[in-house]
C-alpha cells in the first residue's frame, strides 16, 4: 500500500464501519494530522498519509471507536422506477406484495457503507438482516446502467451496463458516475440516500 499507508482489517462490516466513523471523527479533530484519506470496505479500512504506520498500528487495539456511522452531508435522494425483473420474486422472499416490497424498500434510510465494484458503485446498508436476499444462481451477462438492485445485505445501483448477479428491483436516470462533474462520484462512503418511488411511464428499460 505505500510507505506511508496502513490496511486495517476487521472481524467484520460492523466493525469496520465503527472503526472508519472513529477515524473521520478523529481527523475532523486534527488527531490525524497528514491523513489524505481514509477508504472503507466491507472489512477494511485503508489509510493513505500516515507519517509513522507502524506507530499507527500499535495504537489501534487500543482504540474504542464508538458506536454509529459515519453520515456525509444532506440525504440524497434518487428517483426510481420500481420495475424490475425480479422484484416479485425479492417480494415473495420477503413474504409481502410487490407493493410492499416497494414501500419497506423506499421507507428506509440508507448509508454508502462502501465503494468498490465499479466506479461510481456504493454498496448501500439500511434494510436490516430480515431483509436480506442472496444472489442469483446465474449472473446475468449484462446488467443495464441505472439498475437498483439488491444482494446479501446491501442495495446497490449499477453505474454502468456490467456483468451482475444481484436482484433488479427498479431502475433510475440518476448518474452515479460522471467525470465532468465534482465529485465524479454521486455517492461516498458515510453518504447518505433515499430512494424515491417514480412513474414508470417512459422507462423503456
């Protein structure tokens, strides 16, 4: 990772998602100083700036972050066309109606646990252990841009037209990844998002 680098791993998400919180919190209060940044993942959490990592490292164990997430800025909110081809089937697992599923889906606050996949791909938490669905047996070879889907813990929206084999509940125009734009990234680790039920007039998809 770099001289100046050092790769935490945690036993898992929740613990990573404590420990990336704590790291923000204590560079917002300059107890980092030279810290450029600080990337979460599902087990993870890379710090790139550290002057002394071994030092760092030492230090760690004895930390006791606190318990919450990390949250950045205002919600964002993305519209969606609860279309897809396997919401009646993440419904039937969740043993409600496709109607239902579309309410408790767009009822929940989300959070960007984490980026990664692709660029412009977060992987969203918020729905809660019941609601959790596994992949497909068969990935499908091309999932459109702008598809919503769902997979194991997380929600996530496909930045481009990729290879996937999550669950496809809906679909949205929101771009999640645009290098003219600043952030070229809609969404980051601690963002928080909303999804907005959409007609589904016009969605040619």
């Amino acid at each position: 990772m770099g001289e100046h680098a050092l790769l935490v791993e945690l036993a898992d998400a929740g613990a990573a998602e404590a420990l990336h919180a704590e790291l923000l919190r204590r560079r917002a209060a300059g107890a980092l100083p030279g810290v450029r940044e600080i990337v979460p993942a599902a087990r993870t959490v890379l710090l790139d700036g550290v002057a002394e990592p071994a030092r760092l490292a030492a230090e760690l164990p004895g930390w006791e972050p606190r318990p919450g997430h990390a949250r950045v800025g205002e919600v964002v909110e993305v519209p969606v066309r609860y279309d897809g081809p396997d919401l009646a089937e993440v419904a039937a697992r969740w043993g409600v109606s496709p109607r239902e599923a579309v309410r408790i889906h767009s009822s929940a606050e989300f959070r960007v646990a984490f980026c990664g996949f692709a660029p412009g791909f977060g992987y969203l938490t918020g729905l809660g252990a019941r609601y959790e669905v596994p992949r497909r047996a068969t990935p499908r070879t091309a999932v459109p841009a702008g598809s919503v889907a769902l997979a194991g813990p997380y929600t996530g929206v496909y930045p481009r037209s990729s290879p996937g084999g999550w669950q496809l509940i809906g679909t949205t125009d929101a771009v999640l990844w645009d290098t003219g734009r600043e952030p070229a990234a809609l969404l980051s680790p601690g963002t928080r998002v909303r999804f907005v039920p959409a007609p589904r007039t016009g969605a040619g998809r």
